[in-house]
C-alpha cells in the first residue's frame, strides 16, 4: 500500500464578521479549514489576538499582567493606544465599573466613554458588559445608541437578556457577543434564537474561556465541536466566528499570580490551546503574549 | 478501521464452516467475533495457516501501535490512540515529558537538571505530576563524552532513557551500555537504517525514525518492521509549529481514518531544537500535547514551565465526558483552627478549584467541606437532588467538622440560599450563612464576614 497523504477538504464555510468601520475594519471567520490547517486550505482571514483593557484602572490585575501599561491603566483612552503600538489587532473594553456589585456607574456614562474610544483610537472595539444580565441589558444597549454605526462587537448577550441587546445591536449597525457557560447545546440554541435577530455575518460566539487547570479543557473541546460542526458537517447555526476572552481567567489563577514567568505561560498557553480548538479572536492581557501568538498564528513560531 | 469479526470468520478454516470447536467456541463464527473483539488469541485455533494467522494479526492490531520505553516500574507506555478529537473518545496514553542533557554541559547543569528530573513534583487534583524521561545527546561529537555521560547517569536515574547521537556507532556503543534499559535511540534514518538494524535486537530499544517529511518515514517503518524492530516513533522532521501540525495531523489520520499500518506508530516531538527561546519552547510543547505527540523533548524544565505542562497534559487526557469530582471530605485552607469559618461546596473539580482558590486567596484560614454530588456544579447539583437541605445535613454531621471547630456557622453558596430554611431545620444547631452568588466575590466577602464576627 503506498502512502496517500489524508488531505480532507470540507464544504462548512465559517461567516465573514467584520468588525469595525471605514480603513481600520477588521475581518474574521471565513475559513473552510480547521484551525491552523493552513496545508488544506487558505483562509480568507487568520485569527487576530486582541489585548484587554477596562474602566476601572485594572483594579484586581495581577502586577505583572499591568506593568506594561503601568503609566496608563487610569486613561482607557491612552490604555487603549499603548495596546496597539504593543501590537494588538484590536482592543477589547471590559466595562467593569458597570457592576452593581461594585461600582454601579450609570449605563450613560459607560456609553460616553465608549464612544470617545472607538472615535479615538485607530482599531475596532470589542466591548463586553460586566456580566450582570440585567444591569448588561441597560448599558449595552446604551452603548449601541451612542456609537451607532460604528460596527462594536458587543456583549455577552446571554439566553436570559438576548431579545433587547440583539435588538440595539441590529438597529445600530453593530456585531453581537453570544455567549453561553460551555455547554454546546445551549450555544447553538442561543444561535438560533439570535438567527432570528440578526444576519449570521453579525454574530459571534463565545463559549466560555476557562483558564488552565480550571477547566480549560472542557472550553477546548467545546471549541474544537463547535468548529468540526461547522466546518466538517456546514452547521449553519454554527458557522459563527469564536471569540476566545481567557487573559482575565488566567491572570485570575493562583498559579499566575503566585510567579511572573508561570503566570505569562498560564496565559498563552491557555491562548495556544483556544487557538488550536479554533478561536478567531483572543483576547490577552499581556503584550508578550499578543506577540507569541502572532508569531504562531503567521507560521513564525 | 479495525476489522469486523464477519471479515475473520471468512479466512477461518474451510471458509469459517470447520466448526470443530477446539478453540473452545461452539463455531468459527464465534470464534471470529471473539477475535474481532479482543477476547481471544489466533492461537486457540490449530488450523489457521501462517499466512492467514500473520495477516489476521496485523488487521487485529491496533492501529497506532503501543510502544513500551524503558522496563520496570517506570517504564512509559505511549501509542494505542484511537481518535484525532478528544470529544470522540478519551486520549490514553499521556505524552511522555523528556529533559535533554548534552554532554557538552557543564558538571553543575547535568546535575541540575537530574536534580530537577528527580525532585520536581506537584501535587494536583489528587495526583503527583513530573516528567518522565532523560535524553542523553551527544552534541560535542566525541564518542567517548557520550559514553562518559551515559555512564554516569545510568546508576542515578531509574526514569526511561532516550540516547541521540548522529554518530551512529556512537550511538550504538551508547546503547550497549544500557541495552537491559530498552532506551528510545534517535534518529534512525535512510542512512543509519541497515546498521542499527544489524546492531539492535528486539525489545531492547526502541528506535525513532526521522524522515523529511511523512512520506519519507514509511519505507524506513516497513523495513524495520520487516527486521522484526516494531517498537518504533516517527518524526516527520518538522520543526515549526504549523508544520508540525499539520504532519501530526496526517500521521494520525493516516493510522486511524487509513488504516495505514507503516504509520501506525507513535510520534516524537522536538520543541528543544525548534527554538532559544524558553518560553516558545515551552509553547511549542503545549501545542504537542493536544496535536497528538507521544514523546516531547524538552531543554530543560523548572517549575513555572513544567507545572503547566503536566496540568495541560492532565487535563487533555481526561476523559471529556466524565466530569472531574474531587474526593468528599474536609479541606483545610490557609491553615484554619477551631473558630475559623466553614464553607461548603459541591465536588465538581473546577468548583472546588474557584472556591479554594478564591479563599486561598481571601488570606483568611478557613474549612472547606466538600460534599460528594455527582461530581456536578453547586446549582446543576441542586438541580439533581445531590445539594440539598436533606443531604447536607447527615454529611456536616458525619464528616467530622463538628469536632474540628468550637462554633456553629456554616456558610454555603450564594447560588442555592433557598436551601436555607430546609437546611437551618435539619441542622437546627447550626447558624446557616447565605455566601457569596460568585467564588470570585469569596476574597471581600470572608475577610468582613469573619470581622463581623470578631464584633
Ligand atoms: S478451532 Fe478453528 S476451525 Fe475449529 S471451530 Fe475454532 S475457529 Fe473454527
């Protein structure tokens, strides 16, 4: 028997999802292959890594997940633009201070910030809520007024407050977080219920990021699932691009904050794991990592 | 692509109808089901020819092959994988972690990393994590270096050994010296191939075979195989991460979705020469585990870089469908005594690990009691029946924390307070606290809580 090398192609197309507007739009997704299986196949756009920042002066980061913006972390504004010369693709706000647990700043005012950012910096915007269903619903749909038109990837929309964030999203011209708590079935019926809300082309999932060690590999395996559904067997429910936010889960760890070294490896190796089981977008805290990954990601590692 | 007991049953005697019942079945048929299933040797049936018994026992094998390194106790077992996804079925055999010495390193740096090899262990999840193996390398070239070093560390490792040298002879000299070992020799290639072939018997090494490329490793496997050296690893020579996985990959699928029996062998991988560069090393190696690697070489290890190692390792080879739990008792964290505070969970693995993180973190010592609930999560738990009022109660009083702490109050997860009531009437002696709906909360909320306390 002579060898024949097992190349497979596959007819599942993952959706094109731009993000941002104008020259600094950003495209994911469009992919037929499975994650880095470059030798099968091009892909219309690699996956981008994005770094983290938030509104509240990285309050709880680990000192060394927040040295390198040490002199900015107070001006989101400036926080944002030292993420992109860092080399990020994309910036990702967590409006942590929206938290009624904790802050509770108005939705009005997360919305102004949002918008002097996206109107500010030079890269598309990914903005997350802090989390609260509710409280996420208010701001979210804020934000969406305030920057309508300028195409934010925002969320979670999760299964309890999906109808009014995906209802400002589409009225604003913006793309949609769906996440779900690592469980497939929920995911993709949380897709189907946002199918009927939006285009496919607006929609991205979020699975959950667990950290290493604190569940990683049910997020991989999830991943990977989600991918071969959509890829291997053309799930149209579930072609969305996957948005990977594990730098907070990471730097969280005990293990991470306990040594630097341990904790950069924490994290990217969390962020190699995510990318293998077919994440289009990380999002990381540390800038070293943005750059390992990169090189990974452009065939340089 | 294992073969089904309807194909046997045809190349048993007389086409399957001789139906004698000496291998002690009542017919060929089945015989051949017994076969096709793994539950009976070829042997028990006299009548089978040679030819018909060698071709039965190569489709009868498994289709990636499993490799034993090294003897005794510490021997390491890889290969026998039967999935390219961990969601289809469980992977088996975790990836053996190596530490490369070079016999151009100085004294104190092979001590070192033997040291290292030796003493770094990590307790997790109830298991003790290491690395597995020590590679000798002859880099300096001098045959009698390598020798030197060889012997030198076989009386203070008792770990599988792997030996590279591109000097064959100094490779094989090497092996002599540790054939009762059965040590991984590197690389085996066209070059080498009828040398080591002469030199080598079976069972006393296995051999890695290095190709440019997939292609080129198969007429090395089959005449290897043909030599009766079967306990072999591939290396596809491909020393970048996206190569890597994508020869990882075909090397996989052709064992599995092919059949295709000259790869159906395990794989070594090398992040030690694919950079400098530490950290990328150590990434590179976290990208073998999940793609299908059997054998990494390391340069080196510490304890930052292997411990996320062997938790990835760990958790890449857990069976996906089984939800970890953690054992039903007591944990003590930050070191509590009798007025420290009592918590409760359920067993869910990751659970457990975000509580006790999250109270290790609060810095305020404290009794986490874990309750057996189907290794589920606090809420899915409840939702089961396994977290609740009814249940808890006999476990708080059979678990022995009544006799570790000189106070009555117990707090249990935000996400169940409507447990409360019931629970407050089973354990009417007990002060029962609603905590925190979120683990990450635990760090502010113990601190007050223990504070309010002190009045
Ligand atoms: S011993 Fe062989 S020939 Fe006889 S019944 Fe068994 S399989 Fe058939």
């Amino acid at each position: 028997m002579d060898y024949k090398a097992p190349l497979e192609t596959y007819t599942g197309k993952i959706k094109e999802v731009v993000i941002g507007r104008g020259p600094k739009a950003i495209k994911i997704g469009g992919e037929s292959i499975l994650p880095l299986h470059y030798f099968e196949g091009a892909a219309a756009r690699r996956p981008v890594v994005a770094l983290e920042i938030d509104d509240s002066g990285a309050a709880g980061w680990t000192e060394w997940a927040v040295e390198p913006y040490q002199d900015v972390v107070s001006d989101p504004l400036k926080w944002a633009g030292k993420c992109l010369e860092l080399g990020a693709d994309l910036v990702c706000l967590h409006l942590e201070s929206t938290d009624p647990q904790g802050a509770n700043r108005p939705a009005a005012e997360a919305a102004a910030l949002v918008r002097r950012l996206v109107k500010e910096i030079d890269a598309p915007l990914i903005v997350y809520g802090c989390g609260d269903d509710k409280k996420d619903v208010e701001v979210l749909v804020a934000v969406a007024e305030a920057c309508r038109g300028e195409n934010l990837l925002l969320g979670p929309a999760v299964k309890e407050n999906y109808t009014d964030i995906a209802r400002a999203v589409a009225e604003n011209g913006h793309c949609i977080i769906a996440q779900t708590p690592i469980d497939i079935n929920l995911e993709k019926e949380l897709n189907v219920k946002l199918l009927k809300q939006l285009p496919p082309e607006r929609i991205v999932i979020d699975p959950l990021s667990s950290a290493l060690g604190y569940g990683m590999e049910y997020s991989f395996t999830i991943m990977e699932r989600t991918r071969q559904v959509g890829v291997v067997y053309g799930d149209m429910a579930m072609q969305m691009p996957i948005i990977a936010d594990l730098g907070r889960e990471c730097w969280k760890t005990n293990q991470a904050r306990a040594d630097r070294e341990q904790g950069m490896l924490w994290e990217s190796i969390t962020a190699m794991n995510l990318l293998l089981a077919g994440a289009d977008i990380l999002v990381l805290r540390h800038p070293d990592n943005c750059r390992l990954l990169k090189e990974a990601i452009e065939g340089k590692l | 692509m294992a073969i089904k007991g309807t194909d046997i049953v045809k190349r048993l005697p007389e086409g399957g109808k001789k139906n004698c019942k000496e291998c002690g079945l009542p017919t060929c048929f089945a015989f051949a089901m017994k076969l096709a299933s793994g539950g009976s040797a070829i042997e028990k049936c006299p009548y089978i020819s040679p030819e018909v018994r060698s071709g039965l026992e190569d489709a009868l094998a498994p289709p990636i092959r499993p490799v034993t390194i090294g003897t005794g106790a510490n021997a390491l077992v890889v290969g026998d994988e039967t999935v390219l996804y961990r969601h289809e079925k469980t992977f088996v055999h975790q990836p053996g972690i190596a530490v490369l010495i070079a016999d151009d390193e100085s004294v104190e740096a092979v001590e070192g990393k033997i040291r290292k090899l030796k003493e770094l262990k990590f307790g997790w999840v109830g298991q003790t994590l290491r690395a597995d193996l020590l590679a000798l390398q002859n880099k300096s070239g001098d045959p009698a270096k390598f020798t030197a070093i060889v012997n030198k560390v076989l009386p203070e490792v008792d770990c599988p050994l792997m030996l590279i040298s591109q000097d064959t002879d100094a490779l094989l000299a090497a092996h002599a010296l540790c054939a009762g070992r059965k040590p991984l020799l590197y690389p085996v290639t066209a070059q080498n191939l009828e040398k080591v072939i002469s030199a080598v018997k079976a069972k006393a090494a296995v051999l890695a075979v290095k190709g440019a490329g997939v292609e080129s490793l198969v007429h090395l496997t089959k005449r290897l195989k043909e030599a009766g050296l079967e306990d072999i690893l591939l290396d596809p020579g491909s020393r970048d991460l996206q190569s890597a996985v994508r020869d990882q990959t075909l090397i996989r699928r052709a064992a599995l979705k092919q059949g295709f029996r000259a790869l159906g062998y395990p794989t070594i991988a090398f992040p030690c020469f694919m950079t400098s560069d530490r950290r990328r090393e150590t990434l590179l190696a976290s990208m073998f585990i999940p793609k299908y690697a059997a054998v990494i070489v390391l340069s080196d290890i510490d304890e930052h870089s292997l411990l996320p190692l062997l938790v990835q390792r760990l958790n890449t080879y857990t069976d996906p469908r089984i939800p970890m739990s953690m054992e039903e008792k007591i944990y003590p964290i930050n070191n509590p005594d009798a007025g420290s505070p009592v918590l409760i969970t359920a067993n869910w693995a990751l659970t457990y690990f975000i509580v006790a993180s999250e109270v290790e973190a609060s810095k305020v010592p404290a009794w986490l009691c874990v309750k057996e609930a189907g290794g589920l999560g606090v809420l899915t738990a409840w939702a089961a029946g396994k977290f609740s009022g009814d249940s808890i109660a006999p476990f708080i009083r059979k678990c022995g924390i009544e006799g570790m702490v000189n106070h009555r109050r117990l707090v249990i997860p935000g996400k169940v307070a409507r447990i409360r009531n019931e629970l407050a009437e089973a354990l009417p002696d007990w002060q029962i606290i609603v905590g925190p709906g979120d683990a990450n909360e635990i760090p502010a909320y113990l601190p007050a809580l223990v504070k309010s306390w002190k009045g």
